[in-house]
C-alpha cells in the first residue's frame, strides 16, 4: 500500500513505543522508513530496531532544539530530496508531576511539556513544508485525556489538548498543498512514556474492563490505523482526531460486569 511512499518517524525508544509498531506496519507494507532519535541513549536502542525494517537513514533529533530539526531538513533532502509522511509520536512531562493535583504544575516543567509535545508538531510541519509531496500525511499521537479528566494525567492532558487543536490549525494551513494533518488518540499502551504516569497499571485494568471490547488496544493495530492514515486510503481524511481504543471514549458510565 506504500509502495514509493518515504516517511520520518519520531519516537522510538523500543520494541514497545507506539512510533516503532507504527514503523513495522507502514514498512511492511513497503514504505521506506527514515528514524528521528532523541539522543546517543537512544541511538544504541534504536539501531538493531532499525535493520528490522531496512532503515538506513538515522537521524539526531531533540525537540528541546530547532537548531536538531533544521538538520534533520537538511539530511533528508540531501537523502531523498522529498518526503511522503511524518510520524511524530513524542510527548514529556516530568514524571513527579504525572501525579497528585494538576494545580502543582510548575512553570518550567508547563513550558517544557507544551514545547516537546506540542510544539514540535508545528515546527516539524513548518520545517518539512517545503519538501512535502503533494498527497502527503502528517500523524501524531494523542490520548483522551485531551477532553476529559483522567487522574493524575495532568499537564499532559494540557499538551494532548494544544497538540489536538494544531492538528486543526496545521491541516487548514497545509490543506492547500495538498498535505493532510491528523492525531490517532491511542488507548493507554505499556511503553516507557505510559508507565511515567502514576497508578498506570489501575489506568490499564480500568479502560480494559470498561471499553466496548473488553480489552486495550494492541501495537500493531494502532499500527494498522497509521497505515491508514499515511496511505492514499485516508486522502480526503484531515484535522481528525482518530480513536484507537476499543471504543472506551464512548462510554458514558460504565456498565456493571
Ligand atoms: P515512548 O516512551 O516509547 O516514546 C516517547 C518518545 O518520545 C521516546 O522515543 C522519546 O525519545 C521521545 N522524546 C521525549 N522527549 C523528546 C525530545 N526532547 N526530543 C525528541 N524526542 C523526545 O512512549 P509512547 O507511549 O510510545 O509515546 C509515543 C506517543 O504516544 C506520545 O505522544 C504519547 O503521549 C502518545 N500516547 C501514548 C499512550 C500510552 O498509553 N503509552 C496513549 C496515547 C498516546
């Protein structure tokens, strides 16, 4: 289905994170993968991942800093010269904040969050415009926290509501060229991110027994959904927020099992 499509992803810290069962979807159905890291760290991770899916093409990427995706333009163009897709599934918050009373927030962590989370959606969407080709797709990942509260999600849910609201901003600006801009909002999976919010397990268990399927949402089917998402099959699909996770955002009250 993606067959001469080329794609950036960010957001892979390991075989868990959700931008690595994204990557092996799109490249099994024969996209070629380019990866954005964050840093060494996450270098010596990310490169076995890499040649699972035949990506070549490693790239430095910190969202603390424009100065990282301004070389991250630079690589690809002189790699590819264009690009299909970006994947941007990247989120921060201090972890001893992803805990107790939203009120807490501090004002760096508030200013750090919305800048990795949020605003490198805008940058990275500003940064690739001018190598984008026509038909292509841009992907982030939310989560329902956004629009409701969920204990001890916090800040986050802060950021997930701006970065939902780009999404809207972004597909309007790029709808023009005929770039489509859209978030799947993801049920809560177990990666490192997710496990950075306190009491995530009881999180898991609940959404698990109170979800129209009676389950979470696996890797690979928010994978399947990014498919979706990057291929031509979505070409008149943007500014949507897209819910993977087994229905549990439509459930009013739990009903009694
Ligand atoms: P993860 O920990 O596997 O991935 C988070 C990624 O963010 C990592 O690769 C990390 O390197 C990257 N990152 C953090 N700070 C960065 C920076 N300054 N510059 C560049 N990269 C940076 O966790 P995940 O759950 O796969 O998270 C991916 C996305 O999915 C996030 O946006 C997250 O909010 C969202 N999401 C997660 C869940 C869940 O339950 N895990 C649910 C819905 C949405």
């Amino acid at each position: 289905m993606l067959r001469n499509k080329k794609g950036l992803v960010f957001g892979i810290a390991n075989n868990h994170s959700i931008a690595w069962g994204i990557a092996k979807q799109l490249a099994e159905n024969g996209a070629e993968i380019a990866i954005g890291y964050q840093n060494e760290i996450l270098f010596k991770r990310v490169k076995p991942l890499s040649k699972e899916i035949n990506s070549n093409i490693l790239v430095e990427c910190d969202f603390n800093n424009d100065d990282s995706i301004n070389k991250s333009v630079e690589i690809i163009k002189k790699e590819w010269g264009t690009l299909d897709f970006i994947i941007h599934a990247v989120a921060f918050a201090e972890k001893s904040e992803l805990n107790g009373r939203y009120i807490d927030t501090t004002k760096g962590n508030f200013i750090n969050c919305l800048e990795i989370s949020c605003f490198s959606l805008t940058s990275l969407a500003r940064s690739f415009e001018p190598i984008m080709n026509d038909g292509g797709s841009i992907l982030t990942l939310t989560f329902y926290g956004s629009n409701k509260v969920i204990p001890n999600y916090n800040l986050m849910g802060i950021a997930k509501a701006a970065l939902e609201t780009s999404v809207k901003y972004l597909s309007v600006d790029l709808g023009t060229k005929n770039i489509r801009v859209n978030a799947i909002s993801a049920g809560p999976m177990r990666t490192i991110a997710g496990a950075a919010i306190n009491n995530a397990r009881e999180m898991f268990k609940f959404t698990e027994q109170h979800s129209a399927l009676k389950r979470n949402a696996q890797l690979d089917e928010i994978g399947k959904s990014a498919l979706y998402f990057v291929s031509d099959l979505s070409s008149a699909v943007t500014g949507e927020v897209h819910y993977v996770d087994c229905g549990y955002n439509i459930i009013g009250m739990p009903s009694k099992l």
